[in-house]
C-alpha cells in the first residue's frame, strides 16, 4: 500500500516563500493533482497582492502548477474538504488576515508576514 502526505483531490493553500523584502507576495489555492517523490501538480488559482492597495486579489485564470515540497521554497496548508475554492477570498480583520470561503472556516495567515 502506498501512503502519501498529499492525495489528489485535496484542497491546498500554497505560500510561495518570498526571497526579497519588495518580491510580491504569491500565493495559489486548487486542488492536488498529483503528487511523487517531493513534487506536487495542483490546479487552482494564483492570488498576488496589489501593490496599491495591499489587497490580495484572485488572478482569473486557472493555472496548473509543478512545485517541489521539499525544496523549502512553499508552504502547504491543507484545507478542509468542506471549504468552498470558488468563494475562497482573503480578509482584513483587524491586524490578521485571513482566508475564508465565507462559511465558518478561516485560515489565518498573518503569521507569514503580508506586508
């Protein structure tokens, strides 16, 4: 039997690490596509901070991307099945800011440093 830390079909939430201090602020929310030997597939969409008004804003387009988990370069939250991707937004809250699809849930990423 084959144990994996990601399954396909599992929702992420993937921090890009930034390496810069002014390097924008990636991040993607999708679905496990595949995952091998430290290599993860997943399909969703890019978030990015506008640097106008330090918002993070959803890019349309769905994308597929390949990233090693390893590397030290991501990292990976796992989210409940439950969470909607769709309706998935960031939110200020005071000083946090949290990812929410609207419902109860929340992940509060303020640890990570946004600005």
């Amino acid at each position: 039997m084959h144990n994996s830390i990601l399954n396909p079909g599992e929702k992420i939430h993937v921090i890009h690490r930034r390496h810069f201090e002014h390097e924008p602020h990636r991040h993607f929310v999708g679905l496990v596509n595949e995952y091998e030997d430290g290599v993860l597939r997943m399909t969703g969409h890019v978030f990015a901070v506008d640097s106008a008004t330090f918002q993070f804003v959803r890019r349309p387009e769905v994308r597929t991307r390949v990233v090693s988990v390893v590397s030290g370069e991501v990292i990976i939250n796992v989210l409940p099945a439950s969470v909607d991707l769709a309706k998935v937004a960031y939110r200020l809250e005071g000083a946090s800011v949290r990812v929410t699809d609207g419902s109860e849930w929340h992940l509060d990423i303020s640890e990570v440093g946004w600005r």
